[in-house]
C-alpha cells in the first residue's frame, strides 16, 4: 500500500536520507511503468511517474529524500532497479541523471517532469564503475538494459 501522505511522517523520514549510503536507481531501459515501486516505497513522493500516457511509461527516485530503504529494488517485478553506492551519485538530483543513456522520452520531452529537476538534460550518460556492474546481473527478460543480455 501507498504510504500514507503524511507530512510530519515524510519530514521523518527524509532526515534519514542525508545518511543513506545507498540510493535507488530505475533503470528506464528496462522500466515498464507498472508503478509497483511506487506503492511500496514508504517515502511519499520520493518515486514518481511521467504521466498516464503509454508513450511516457516510467519512473524516477528523487534522491534528496530517498532512504535506500530497498523495498522498490526487492519489489520491481522486471527487476531494473539497482542500489547503487550514495556516492557514485553525488551530484545527481535524481535518477534521470544517472541513466546510461538517453533513448527514453523524458530527455527529448523534458516538460514531463517538473522544471527544477531538468537538470538531467545538461549531464552525459552515467557510466560510473561503481554502479554499471551492478546491472550485469540485471533480468535478461527485460531489453535494452545496461547488462549483458
Ligand atoms: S516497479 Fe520497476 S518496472 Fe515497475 S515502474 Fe517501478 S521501476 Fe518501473
Ligand atoms: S530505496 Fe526505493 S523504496 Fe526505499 S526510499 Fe528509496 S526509492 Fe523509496
């Protein structure tokens, strides 16, 4: 179930973010837009989508207040999120800077997301050594992913 939107709850838990040593990463490549991960996440908001439109499916981690909890990594039935070190992500505000390339919509439509996060669209493709090994083991179901097929 969604966590509930609470704010005094999501202001608890997000001083917890500034610690986490690991963050969620979605993988758009491999990312469906079923939304499971945002039903399991206990952090209001942290995990949003693009909009209903089929053509836009998929989501991203906000990680300012993502507490690498796992929980969306454990439940993502295509399985394309990967925990990936805090560090390795320092400078990205969420996880459409840390994609490893950019063929999904959301970077020739950036209007989709909200406009103080469009960072995204100045930064390469992330391919930092400390987290593309962790898509390696990534479901060979899925295509178009980082990994070995
Ligand atoms: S659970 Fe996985 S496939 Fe479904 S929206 Fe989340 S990241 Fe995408
Ligand atoms: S690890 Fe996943 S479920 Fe946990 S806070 Fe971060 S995005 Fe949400």
């Amino acid at each position: 179930m969604p966590a509930p939107q609470n704010d005094a709850r999501r202001a608890a838990l997000v001083k917890g973010a500034s610690r986490a040593k690991i963050k969620a990463l979605v993988n758009l490549g491999g990312c469906t837009g079923c939304e499971v991960c945002i039903a399991v996440c206990p952090v209001p908001n942290c995990i949003e989508n693009f909009g209903d439109d089929p053509s836009n499916w998929g989501v991203y981690v906000n990680y300012d207040i993502c507490i690498g909890c796992m929980l969306c990594a454990k439940d993502c039935p295509w399985d394309t999120i990967r925990m990936v070190p805090t560090a390795s992500v320092a400078s990205h505000q969420t996880s459409l800077d840390s994609q490893p390339n950019h063929e999904h919509v959301v970077f020739s439509q950036p209007e989709l997301v909200p406009e103080d996060i469009r960072g995204f669209m100045a930064k390469p493709p992330f391919q930092d050594p400390a987290a593309a090994p962790l898509f390696q083991k990534q479901n060979p179901q899925v295509p178009n992913i980082m990994g070995p097929k």
